[in-house]
C-alpha cells in the first residue's frame, strides 16, 4: 500500500500546476485529449478496483488525482472552444 500510494501522490502531485497552467493560458499546446481520457481511465479502474475489491484509504488519492485530470479534460474542451471560435 505504501509503495501505490507514493506513486499516487508523485503522479498527483503534477495534475494541479496543469490544471492551474491550462487555466491561465487558456491554451491546448503541449496537451493531448487522448493522454488525458486514458490516464482517467486508469484512475477510474484504480476506484473501482479499491471499492470491490480491495478498499483501503488509498482510494481518496484515486478520487483526488481523477477530479484533476476531470477538471483538464474539462480545461482543454473550454480551451479549444475559445480557439476555434
């Protein structure tokens, strides 16, 4: 457990400077949709992995890490609205 949850925490520890980067340029360089549905998708599976299977506090790290990359999926969807439009 300790070992997933440093990686949660390095892994989450680089989604807010996005987050913020994303908002305040108000720009899609350097991102890529699909990088970031597919790394919400692993999140997502590491969720319901811990609620059935094997549910620890690990999982907030989870939920924590997966509202993030949410939140820059949602980001680079207004972002590339305001560019082509």
């Amino acid at each position: 457990m300790i070992f997933e949850m440093l990686m949660l925490i390095c892994f989450g520890a680089a989604w807010p400077f996005s987050v913020y980067k994303s908002y305040k340029t108000k720009s899609i360089k350097g991102k890529s949709i699909i990088f970031l549905y597919v790394i919400f998708l692993g999140y997502i599976a590491g969720i319901l992995h811990k609620t059935f299977y094997h549910f620890d506090l690990v999982i907030y790290l989870y939920i924590f890490n997966s509202l993030m990359v949410l939140v820059d999926i949602l980001l680079y969807h207004k972002n590339k609205r305001l560019i082509t439009s």
